[in-house]
C-alpha cells in the first residue's frame, strides 16, 4: 500500500548531534526527557517573549491575542520559522490560578482562538453559561499552524471533492477527479509545506507555547479532532501534561480513513431511530406508521429531487437529493429537536416551498467559510497512509450508498484526495499511549456521529483513563455550558476535574430525551427556531458535520 501524504512532522534530516534528541521526540521516543522541551537548540523558541494586545478581529472582542514562533521543521529548528496565533482569557480568579488550559476545538483544521470565550462569563458571549475552569485557568485558544490566523495558511484554490452520500457510478468517477484535481493543485501550489502540516507538528507547537508562556505543564481541553491531538501531546511530552478532558474522543486506530468510515453506520443507527419515532407520530406527520413505510417515503422525496432539484428552499438556490440525504441524517442525530427537525422534513418531502424561518436549519445556508480549514483538514489526514488501490473505494462507496445513504453516506468511502498524494511523509503517526501524565477524562455521546461512542470507548482503554457516557445523545462535544449539546452533569465533572483535581472515574450523564410531538397542523406550526437552544445547530455547517 502506497504512502499517501501530505502532513506530518520534519522534512528535513538532521546529521548534527541534535539527531539524537530529536529522534527522542518522534513516536519511537523511549525517553521523554529526550523530547524537545528539553532540547537547547529550541531553547530560543522556549524563551521568547510574547507581545499581548487586544485582538482585533471582532469574534474575538474581549481576548488577548499574541504570535508565537515556532519552526517550520522541527528536525532544522534553524531553517525557516512560521508562526502560531493564540489567544488568551485570564482566569477570573488570579489568587487561585492553577496554570494553563490549552484548548483545540477538532477539524481538524478548526480555528482555536475563539475557545476561551464559551469558558469564561466575562466575554460576554450571550446564550452562553460559565465553567468553573476559567476562573483558575488562563483559557488559551490556538490557531494551529497552518490556518486562521496562523502563517503560513494553507488555502487550496481548487474546488472540494463534492459531497455525495448516495452517488450513481457516474458521480463516484466525478468525485474521483475531484479528489485528484484538488490534490495535485495543493501540492502544486504548497509543494512540501504540506508535509509539515502534521498533527505531531501541532503538538509540539503547543509545547513551545507552553514554554513561551513561562509554565512547566499545560493542562488540555480539545474537543473531537482535538482529543487526538492531545492523546499525542501526551504520547510525545508526557512529562509536560497535566489534567486533559478530552471531550467527544477518536478512536486510537484506523487513523484516518477507517475512522470517518465509521461516521455512516453511525448516521445509520440513528435514522433508525429517528424514522421509529416518525413512525410512533405518524398522526402530525404522515410519513407512515412503521419505521419501513417512514424510509420509503423518505427515500421517495430524495429520488424526486435527484430528478428535479427544489427551487423553493430558502437557504439555497437548487436544494437536491444530496443536499436532502445529508441533512436527513444530519438532523437524525438531535433526538431533543426531531419535532422540528421533523417539520422541516415535512415541507421536503410534501415538495412544498419551506418557509424562510427554516432556512437557518439547513446545513448548506450560506455561512461564512474559511477556506483554510478544508485545505489544512486534507493536509492533516494526508499524515496516515490511504489505500492507494481506486478499485478498492469504488467498492467501497457502492456498498456504502445502499447501506448507509443518509448522512455522510459514501462520502468518505470515495476516493479523497490523500489517496493521490505525492509528497513524500516524513514520520509515521504517533503511537499514542499514556506513560507518565495523569490520568485524563474520556467524554463519548452514545448516538454522536462525528465521533462515534466505539471509538471513545477504544481511547479510554488506550489511555487507561475514566469514560464519561452522555446516554441518548447524539450531540459533538459536550462541556459547553449553557447550549444545547451542554449538560449540567457533564460540565459538573469536568470542572471537579480540572479545578478540584478530583480523580476522573467512570460515569454516565443523560443527554436530553426525544422530542415530543402533539398531532397538529404543520403548516400552521411555529416553532421557536430563535430559541437558544438551537443556537449551536443553526452555526452547523457541511465541513463540521463531517469533520471531527
């Protein structure tokens, strides 16, 4: 199987004496006090002083931002230098201050800085509540290299591979020339800056800026991607991390493709539910009385607009079958809101015009997308190896859109532009394991899509630490006070954790019970859409639904 790459760490070989040390830090590190934290050569990046200033993007009113330097190359800290954008929330409470807490929101690729403000009451944020965290912590938030504010930014010019969960024979070859066009542009126009676009790269960027910050330790919260980018802090720094949540975890293994191919069966167990619960609520929607009859007329709407895309749909000019198979898995997940989600459903599949106060529900209504995240996403996955065989994810994506066809269906089972890298990888990823850091606390939603709950439970093992189950929820990240996805139990056992040093144990949290729906006139429903509760699905878009 051909090395598909287009991110990891050093590209450069070094034949000094610092080769030693360095080769401590890659995943074969037998010593952590071998790591680069210890090593002189980055002792300039350790020691460089920050200069703090209010931010000055208006999404982050209320934080301090600065610019850290790293190296571009890790195995040539005297080559060329790229820099880091972090953010700061001091914590509210300066005489019980306990450190650092270093935040990565998943993506990956996902702009950080904004992760102080939904921690910390000060920023005034609105809907959002408080943790206990930010009153002892300085919250930090982090572009990783490569995006937001970060330099260089990786932005590819071509367009995407596009999103089919159900594609025809024809459109699994068009996404197959998608992926290749895309690839070869990126490189063409990145070439082997790609390469350093790594996950391990990222971590050891969070170290210098421990560092730079004047601390020993830092201690973690990263959400979705970001659990996997801080089980491999741990893994290469382990001296260096203190308390870590990971919250809505990755599996260990099956880095990358397996797991987002684990992302359709999940979007499949809850269509199961969703269209049984459309069943038992058959008299306020008419979408049949079994779970079987409810999938016929689901999957009627969608062939009619594979035929004749909608013109009447509010969030975008032509709303076709795969935009619908998308979104009915999407909204299949969120059993709290299935009545409304339901309602929409039920304008799409009447082939009735959805009203304007639907719009904000859909996935594809027009969102202010930053580029950079789909170019660095593809560069960080482009770190593990990807079947290089065309025929094999052929095979795979017909088997895909008949099994699971709604949500990202066959999306990730087509080709993707990794399996046509070029570049050559400089390191394997991270072995991940937990040898000298405390113990963490592992956070998996039962129904979650992005991140299925198999694949946190495999990471709680890896790491031997405490599993917290959010029970009937198929919400992504979970320590969010005050939205929707945010539980009081769960923001509870995180703040113990990481403000009292209460030991992580196992424990199981209940998410929000399915929707209940009284036999009405749809179209005279009015549903509360401007409820706060709402407000993290409405801020959804494509690229997060499939990310993680």
């Amino acid at each position: 199987m051909r090395t598909a790459r287009a991110t990891t760490m050093a590209s450069g070989v070094l034949v000094t004496a610092l080769a030693a040390s360095l080769a401590a830090a890659s995943p074969a590190a037998a010593d952590p006090q071998d790591s680069p934290a210890t090593d002189p050569a980055l002792a300039e990046f350790h020691d460089q002083e920050l200069e703090w200033a209010p931010c000055t993007e208006e999404a982050l009113q209320g934080l301090e931002c600065a610019d850290v330097e790293v190296p571009l190359d890790y195995s040539d800290p005297d080559g060329e230098r790229i820099t880091v954008a972090i953010s700061r929330a001091r914590a509210s409470d300066p005489e019980r201050r306990r450190g650092i807490l270093l935040t990565n929101p998943g993506g990956p690729g996902g702009h950080g800085r904004y992760m102080p403000l939904p921690l910390d009451p000060r920023t005034g944020t609105g809907f959002l509540g408080t943790t206990r965290a930010a009153e002892v912590y300085d919250v930090i938030g982090m572009d990783p290299r490569g995006t937001g504010g970060s330099s260089p930014r990786i932005v590819c010019e071509a367009t995407p591979p596009p999103l089919y969960p159900r594609p025809t024979d024809a459109e699994i070859s068009d996404a197959t020339r998608a992926a290749i066009t895309y690839q070869r542009s990126c490189e063409q126009e990145y070439g082997d800056l790609l390469t350093h676009m790594t996950t391990a790269n990222t971590a050891r960027d969070m170290d210098v800026i421990r560092a730079a910050l004047g601390e020993e330790k830092l201690n973690y919260l990263g959400y979705s991607y970001g659990t996997y980018l801080g089980a491999v802090y741990g893994s290469l720094f382990p001296e260096r991390l203190d308390r870590s949540v990971l919250d809505s975890a990755v599996g260990p293994d099956g880095i990358w493709r397996d797991v987002f191919l684990g992302q359709a069966p999940a979007y499949s167990a809850n269509m199961d539910r969703y269209t049984a619960w459309l069943a038992e609520h058959d008299d306020a929607f008419g979408f049949g009385t079994t779970r079987e009859e409810v999938y016929a007329t689901i999957d009627a709407a969608s062939a009619r607009l594979r035929e004749e895309p909608s013109q009447e749909h509010p969030a975008v000019e032509l709303y076709d079958n795969h935009m619908f198979d998308m979104e009915v898995g999407y909204h299949s997940r969120f059993q709290y809101a299935w009545d409304v989600y339901g309602t929409y459903l039920w304008f799409l599949v009447n082939d009735q015009p959805v009203p304007e106060e639907f719009a904000a529900l859909s996935l594809f209504a027009p969102v202010e997308r930053e580029t950079s995240t789909v170019g660095l996403q593809t560069a960080v996955l482009c770190e593990a190896e990807w079947p290089d065989r065309v025929s094999r994810y052929h095979a795979d994506a017909r088997e895909y859109r008949e099994e699971h066809p709604y949500g990202s269906g066959a999306f990730w089972a087509v080709p993707q532009p990794c399996t046509f890298g070029t570049l050559d990888q400089p390191e394997p990823p991270v072995e991940l394991e937990r040898d000298g850091y405390a113990e963490a606390l592992v956070i998996a939603g039962e129904f979650d899509a992005n991140t299925y709950y198999e694949g946190g439970v495999a990471m709680a093992e890896r790491l031997d630490s405490a599993l917290l189950t959010v029970a009937g929820s198929g919400g992504h990240g979970f320590y969010l006070p005050g939205v929707a996805g945010g539980l009081d139990c769960v923001v509870d056992a995180v703040d113990a954790y990481l403000v009292e040093g209460r030991s992580p144990e196992d424990l199981t949290c209940q998410g929000r019970p399915p929707a209940e729906m009284a036999p009405e006139v749809l179209t005279e429903a009015e549903p509360e859409l401007e409820s706060e509760e709402f407000a993290p699905l409405r801020h959804e878009s494509v690229p997060s639904a499939l990310g993680i």
